[in-house]
C-alpha cells in the first residue's frame, strides 16, 4: 500500500468545497491549526478554527510564517492575499475531520480506539511500549483526544504502519460518533467511568452510553463490569467482550494485589487456571491501568506467561514537560523520559513560549523506533529545530552524532549520557533556556538533575495545561470583542513571575497588571512584550516606569501630577488607567474629583487615558447584588462624563473574576481575570467548570514511634495520650504554612491518608500523627491538591485562598507541568 498524496485540489475535491487556488499541484502534508506551530510552512494547510478565538484573526500569523494555504469560512481573506490557495468551507472543524476520515479510508490496518473518564494516556502509552516489539505503531501524541486532537492524530498513519492506538475524550454528547468515524477501531478498550467531564451530561449513564458510541463497530470491546452497570449486558458494543475485574466474576478476575518493595503482584483466575503478573508500580491508578493492559494483552491472544514478561518491564509514563529553574540562571525544560518526532515538536513550541533567556539549547538524544531511515530523520530533525530557531544542540547517541553536518549552529555531540556527565564540568551553560529530551534508555534524568537547581524538597507544582483551560473557560463566558486583562500581581498568586506571563503572552490575552513597577521592570527583562499595568505606582519608580513601557494606574490627582512632571522630558503622550472609586473606597477618583479630572486631562498633551476602570466589591456574593448593580451605574456615569470631556473613548473594566461569571452587562471592554486563572471562583458551585492549577508537596524526613502520654514538638503542645506514630516532613511556616495548622488543625494527604498535624508548626518542619498508617522516609506529603483542596484549608484557619497561596514563600522549589 502506497501513501496517498494529497494536493490542494485533491483536498478542495475531498472536501466538496469551493476554492480559490493559484497553484492547484501544491502537496500538503503537515494539517497546522495553531499559527505559532509549523514545520515545513511550504506544505502545511491552514484551518482556520473557530473556538474559544477565532482562527481567522491569525491566518496574518500563519502568512508571516510562510504558510500559503487556508481553509477557510470567511472568504474576504481571498482578495487580502491573493498569492495563496484557499479552501472555502461551511464549517472548519467539520472540514479537517471529514480529510481525516478520508485519510483514514484509505488504510487498512489494526486499531485500538481508547476512552474513559481518566487514564487513556497512561494506557495508550504503555500498550505502546507493551506491542512495539510486535507492530509498527502510530499513535495519538500525548493525549490527542479531542474533536481536534483525533483528527490530527489520524492524519500521522502512512502505509508502513500496522498498528493505530487513538484515544479520544469528549466533554458532552453528540461528539463521540464523529470520532468513531475518524477512528474507526477493531478493537475498543474502555478504562472508567468517572466525574471528569462529567459538567456535559445529564447523568453518568448518559456519559457512559455516549463514550461507548466508540465501539459501535469493533470487533473487540475490552471493560470492567465495574464501570458498565447502568448498561445491559446485551447492549455493550463488540462482536466479542472481554472483561476484567477484581470485584467481580470476569474473563480475568483479579483475586489478589499485594505490593511488594515497590512493586505490585496481582493474582487472577483466567480460563479457569491462576495467573500472576507483576507491576513496577504501587499507587492505586497505575495499578487500575495496569490491570487494563493486562486485560488487553489477553484478549489479544497473548499467554499468561508473555503478558507477564511484559508488564513488569513497563515504564513510568511522564506525559508533562516540566519547567524548572536551573543551574546559572538557566530554566530548564525537563522531558527526559520520551523521543519522538510528535513530542519533539511539542517540547520545541513549549521551549518557544519561554522569553527570559535569548539562547535556546536542546539537549537531544538519539530517536529510536521511528520507522525512518537514520539519513531521513536527522534530516527532519535538524531541519526543525532550525525552523523552531534553536541557537545550540547537544546530541548524545552514535547515531545522531553520524549526522552532525547536517545540523548548521552550535552543536556538539557525545557517544552516550555517562560520556556527556564526564564532560559536564568542562561545558557551559548560563542565562539559556535548556531542552531535556530524551529516550528513556538514556537515563536523561541524570543530566536534569545536573542542570536543576538545587533547592528544598517542598515543591509547588503548577499544571500550566489547567492554566491555559481555566482561561479558555472564561474565554468562553466574555463576549466577542471582549479583551482580558490578566492578573500576575504578587509573583502570579505566588505560582510565578515569568513562567507565568510568558503562557498568558503566548495564549494572547491583552494586558498583563501587576501591583509594583518593579514586577512589570521583571517581566520586561524576561521577554515580555505584552501592555502592563502598574496598579501601585510609587512616584520613586515613574523613571522606571516610563524607562519599560510600563502603564501606570492613576488613583489621584497627586499621582496623575506627579507623573505629567515625569513626562516633562517626553514629547509624545503616555497611556495611562485611570481608576474610579464606585464603591470599594480604596483607591480612586471620587464623584466629586471628575470635574478636575476632567479639567486636568484635557488640558494634558502628555497622558492618553488608555482605560477607565473600578473594582467590583462583592460581585461573587448574591445578597450584595443590588449594590454591585449600584457600583456598575455609578461606574458607567462617572466614566460617560469622563468620556465626554477626553473627546476619545477608552477601553472600560471593571469585572473581576467573579464579575465575569455572575455579571455580563459589566463586561464592557475588558475584564480582569485574577484567582479564576488559578482554579477558584467564589461565584461557582465548588469552582465547577475549573481545573486545579496547583499542588503543594513536601517529604517525609523521619517516623518516630512514641509511648504513651508523650510530647511533641515545641512547649508540647502535641500530646499523645495513647501514644503512636508520627512523621515530620519537610514544611514550616518559613514556606507559608501557617503556624494556625497546628495542632491537628491541619492536616495532609500521605499515601491517600489524610493525617492531622501534631504540636505547633515549627520554622521549616511540621509534625504529623501517621498512627496506624504505613509511612516511611521519603514518602510524599500533600499539602493541597485538587482532592484536599485549598478551599478546604483555608476554611481550616479561617482565610482565604488568596492568602494561603500568596504565602508559599519564594524558597519552595516551583516547578511548572505542561502537557
């Protein structure tokens, strides 16, 4: 079987559509939906998606990029650029699944579909890993699960591959079927049923019924009973069934799992006869997903003893790049446990979000199992990471090294990892932006724990993917046309300074603020280039204020003429924010301050109004409605007549994050979203909707067994009158965890436990009763997480969770997830 080739004519054809095509023969081979993201910009097609932003805005982007071929809704881009090929369809998405349908028509060979609530990845991965040695895979990158992702992902099969393994996720009903479509799979393996997602349907049997919608067609259905029992048995999809179960009876019944050193040992009857296998895992969703593999190899004809062989060589699954702060004001970027083109590609558009430092530097293993010849993918991969701008390669493996001509800047090369460590002294690295990207048979783990920093055993994790969705939620709820000011005031809320703005930048929104000068002066050094605004402003930073481009908040006439003298030396007029008191009577210009304002401004050549804006009150808060309504009137009046005099009209805020939600007359121009970023929203059920940014953790130092009637920690306020167990991990109120957990009003999450605290909170240290629980040195601690979470906390010592995350002091290790 040959690979189809696809010409822009061929695909206008495909798609039935009309077209306005200058080179009909042009072939397209990479499917780009996202500006920032292309390879070979010759062969790449366009679509213009239309989601949270409209993908129209940035086919300007894809042209500066070199792109010459669109998929298209709007057709007046036709006649803006006349050099290039489009397709003009009546639905976008509708088009880039339709060719990936097409696409996938024209090959015949096994494939594995994957859904459920959680777990797909994981068990896409290690199914990868479980049958590489038997078939040639394509697979979904990362967890390409989405009306977007299946598409994209199908379009990777060419004709020397004889295995497919798609997952695909959905988030409310009608969607599955167009997936099936796009997928088709002989065999289906379903991993749970749980609440992910779940805001999208009606009930749990709804959800279940819509994700099976996968398997209407296979031939294999492999389940748990477990997950399944709102559907009759004789309604589950499949020519055949195979189930799994350590609950109840199944094709293979899981009647034992017992850890083991790490390891776990599970036990089942299958055909009639006992069966084991071991997992390189102990917690209880590797295990879950381990069971499912297990399963799956089974039912695909594999013997008890093959499976086993198998299993226990299986490997951790990091599907997170990580984003950490390294040796020499390097930041490091840590994906040392995957090599593949799709990954690199991804890792490579994660290391171009990051600013802060002008020099990128990959550190690059040898890629194996890629179904290329060695000369055709060195080739692509020097050629990439030219496109994607990278200033320095550090290749290990003999292969890549066989390639070094082809790769035209700074590159240098070593035979294997224990080679580079031996010459790791000698190199330097300072003030870049480092790539850790790895097969895991290299041990690339090695080489970032040389390159981190080496800080405290605390860490704050922040999942940027939760971040960016969070964002795109209330994306969701603003109007069209609406832009968003994001909050990164007081180090982002304690997650981050750069790290932070470079995701919002990359993601466009409109404005960044930030409470001091010296905030915005950080993030201007660090590569960020969007508008800021100063809400604090100290006459002692005005120079520096003007020095960065930075825009001041304006709260009184003192300020604003202060400022105007700050300018005296400038002949061009500078944006400012003015900001109105309509009821929160902190800062801001009264009602009866207007009509100077007004005087001053319009006599001033040196300040442009860039917004007007106040501050909601209680916008989250149902009782205070009336007067939100009031503060939103007050606001309107005062900046109409503001408006009147200035001749020009101005950007208008004043939502907050709950205001967003619960207020879409006050949306206005603009609205500020702050705390909604990070996962909570006093305006919404139990933040339904968001995604936890943030889990703080911390290690266990030592387990100590007392006797009865024993003290612990200082004044001995902790009391065991029975005496026990308990662990002292790694956290005090130095790193922000407050001294009112102490105890026992704390508590944390220590192999699904959740323990309380015992004695008072020391300076670096927290006591914790593990009595009756299994712990040992090294274990993890959670703090917070999205189970024990900081809403929960904060109740516990009476606060907000504001103030539990603007404490976590700068000497706890942050480190950023990005899927």
């Amino acid at each position: 079987m040959l690979n189809p080739i696809y010409t822009i004519s061929r695909i206008a054809e495909i798609l039935n559509a009309d077209a306005k095509l200058v080179d009909e023969q042009v072939i397209i081979q990479y499917l780009v939906i996202d500006s920032r993201s292309v390879l070979v910009p010759e062969n790449s097609l366009f679509f213009a998606l239309s989601s949270h932003r409209d993908g129209h805005e940035f086919i300007k982007d894809a042209y500066g990029k070199e792109i010459r071929n669109f998929v298209i809704t709007e057709e007046k881009y036709v006649d803006e650029y006349p050099d290039c090929n489009f397709i003009i369809v009546d639905a976008v998405l509708s088009a880039l699944q339709k060719l990936a349908i097409e696409h996938r028509n024209h090959f015949d060979l096994k494939t594995i579909g994957i859904t459920g609530s959680n777990g797909k990845t994981i068990v896409k991965e290690w199914l990868y890993q479980l049958l590489a040695a038997d078939y040639n895979i394509v697979r979904s990158p990362k967890s390409y699960n989405s009306q977007i992702g299946v598409p994209l992902s199908v379009w990777q099969i060419d004709a020397d591959h004889t295995l497919a393994i798609f997952e695909a996720g959905i988030s409310g009903v009608n969607e599955m079927e167009t997936l099936a479509e796009i997928i088709q799979p002989q065999i289906g393996v379903f991993t749970n049923i749980g609440e992910a997602h779940a805001e999208g349907f009606s009930s749990k049997r709804e959800k279940l019924t819509e994700k099976l919608k996968l398997f209407k067609d296979s031939d294999l259905f492999i389940y748990s009973p477990d997950y399944v029992s709102e559907i009759n048995f004789k309604d589950l999809p499949g020519k055949r069934q195979f189930s799994w179960s350590s609950k109840q009876g199944a094709d293979l019944r899981i009647i034992a799992v017992e850890p083991i050193e790490g390891n776990c040992y599970l036990r089942a009857i299958y055909k009639d006869k006992e069966i084991e296998c071991m997992l390189p895992f102990k917690d209880k969703a590797s295990i879950e997903n381990g069971m499912i593999c297990w399963a799956t190899l089974l039912a695909l004809g594999y013997s008890a003893e093959q499976a086993d062989l198998r299993l226990e060589k299986l490997s951790p699954v990091s599907m997170r790049l990580e984003l950490k702060n390294g040796i020499n004001q390097c930041s490091i970027i840590d994906d040392s446990y995957s090599a593949d083109i799709s990954s690199l590609a991804i890792a490579l558009d994660f290391l171009n979000q990051q600013n802060q430092h002008p020099k990128k530097t990959v550190i690059l293993s040898e890629l194996f199992e890629t179904g290329q010849d060695d000369l055709d993918l060195y080739t692509e991969i020097a050629d990439l990471l030219g496109q994607k701008k990278v200033n320095r390669l550090i290749g290990i493996g003999s292969h890549i090294a066989r390639y070094a001509q082809l790769f035209k800047f700074e590159a240098q090369f070593f035979e294997d990892t224990n080679a580079f460590i031996e010459a790791f002294p000698g190199l330097q690295f300072s003030h870049e932006t480092i790539l850790v990207k790895g097969a895991r048979r290299f041990e690339f783990g090695r080489i970032s724990k040389l390159l981190t920093q080496k800080i405290h055993d605390t860490v704050l994790e922040i999942d940027l993917n939760a971040m960016v969705g969070n964002l795109q939620f209330y994306r969701s709820k603003i109007k069209p046309g609406v832009k968003i000011m994001a909050m990164v005031k007081a180090f982002s809320y304690g997650s981050g300074s750069f790290e932070i703005a470079n995701l919002l930048q990359f993601h466009k929104v409109d404005y960044l603020a930030v409470a001091y000068a010296d905030e915005g002066i950080a993030l201007r050094k660090a590569g960020i280039t969007l508008p800021i605004m100063v809400m604090s402003p100290e006459e002692s930073a005005f120079e520096a204020i003007i020095k960065h481009n930075l825009e001041p908040e304006i709260y009184s006439l003192e300020i604003l003429n202060g400022f105007v003298n700050a300018l005296s030396d400038y002949d061009f007029s500078y944006p400012v924010h003015i900001k109105i008191d309509s009821g929160m009577h902190r800062l801001g210009f009264d009602g009866n301050e207007i009509d100077k304002l007004s005087t001053f401004l319009k006599d001033s050549q040196r300040v442009k109004v860039q917004s007007i804006f106040s501050h909601l009150v209680a916008s989250g808060e149902a009782e205070h409605d009336g007067f939100t309504q009031h503060q939103i009137e007050k606001f309107k009046l005062m900046a109409s007549q503001l408006i009147d005099v200035l001749g020009y009209k101005p950007i208008l805020h004043i939502a907050n994050t709950s205001g967003i939600s619960r207020w879409p007359e006050g949306q206005m121009d603009m609205v500020r979203l702050g705390i909604g970023l990070y996962g909570f929203d006093s305006a919404l059920l139990n933040n339904r909707g968001l995604q936890t940014t943030m889990v703080l953790k911390t290690t266990v130092t030592q387990v100590k067994t007392l006797d009865a009637g024993e003290t612990v920690g200082y004044s001995r306020n902790g009391v065991m009158p029975k005496g026990g167990k308990i662990a002292t991990v790694k956290i005090g109120y130095a790193d922000g965890y407050n001294r009112a957990f102490g105890n026992g009003v704390g508590k944390m999450l220590i192999n699904g436990h959740l323990v309380p605290t015992i004695g008072s909170i020391c300076m670096d240290m927290t006591m914790l009763d593990i009595t009756g629980i299994d712990v040992k040195p090294g274990d993890e601690a959670i703090v917070f997480n999205q189970e024990h979470n900081i809403m929960e906390l904060a109740k516990e010592i009476n606060t907000i969770p504001y103030e539990i995350l603007t404490n976590i002091s700068q000497r706890v290790k942050r480190v950023y997830f990005y899927e």
